[in-house]
C-alpha cells in the first residue's frame, strides 16, 4: 500500500469538510484513511499517485488541494503510536468490540416505590 498526505482548505465552502469525508469513504482509490486534524487526510492506496489524483481532481474542481505520496521512513512527527503503526504495516487494528451496559431499572416513583424498596430490603 502506497501512503498519501491530502491537505486542502478546510474552511471554504465548497467542497465543505463533510464531503470531503463522503467523498473519501467512497473513492474506490482509497482503502484507508485517517483525519489527524481539519483539513488532511493520511491515506492508504493501492493506486499511483497518478490514478488517485485523477479521482480527486474532478471532485476538487473548485477548491486547491495538495496530494504527495510519502515513505514511512521519511516521515516524522508527533501522532498516536496506532498511526505510526499503521502507516508502517498498512493496517488499522480494529477497536475491541463495545460491550452493551445493563439496562437501566426503573423503579416505580412515590409511595410504591418507597414500599418496594422496603420489601426488597426484607427479603431473606
């Protein structure tokens, strides 16, 4: 997988930052991609930098933008280790799987409510 650096404007009208992001998600050029802060992108391609600039330009038509390909060992920085892990081996570990909290009881208001929790402290 190639790795790729997107930076455009991200204060402009058009395209807005949310398309940018649809359009991302959907480009068949774009396996991967990570938004370190407004206005790039980190993203892994199987393409050329020639075949995903030909995917972005249309998109662009309007606004600038800047595409470069990078090599893992030319690049420096301060990001997460999880980044820096997946632009060297090309893969975003999954997150662990959400556990679903209880859910919550309800117990009746009032006077029932009072009789209830009585109850249960009662029982043996």
């Amino acid at each position: 997988m190639n790795n790729f650096v997107l930076s455009y404007h991200p204060f402009t009208v058009n395209p807005s930052a949310g398309q940018v992001l649809n359009h991302v998600k959907i480009n068949r050029h774009i396996a991967q991609y990570y938004a370190p802060f407004p206005g790039t992108y980190l993203l892994k391609s199987a393409s050329t930098a020639y075949e995903l600039n030909d995917s972005l330009k249309g998109f662009f038509e309007v606004g600038s933008y800047l595409l470069i390909r990078f090599e893992s060992y030319w690049a420096s920085g301060q990001l997460p280790q999880d980044i820096w892990n997946w632009i060297n081996s090309g893969s975003i570990p999954l997150p662990p799987p959400v556990t679903p909290s209880p859910p919550p009881t309800i117990w009746p208001q009032g006077s029932l409510g009072q009789a209830l929790a009585e109850w249960g402290k009662s029982k043996p």
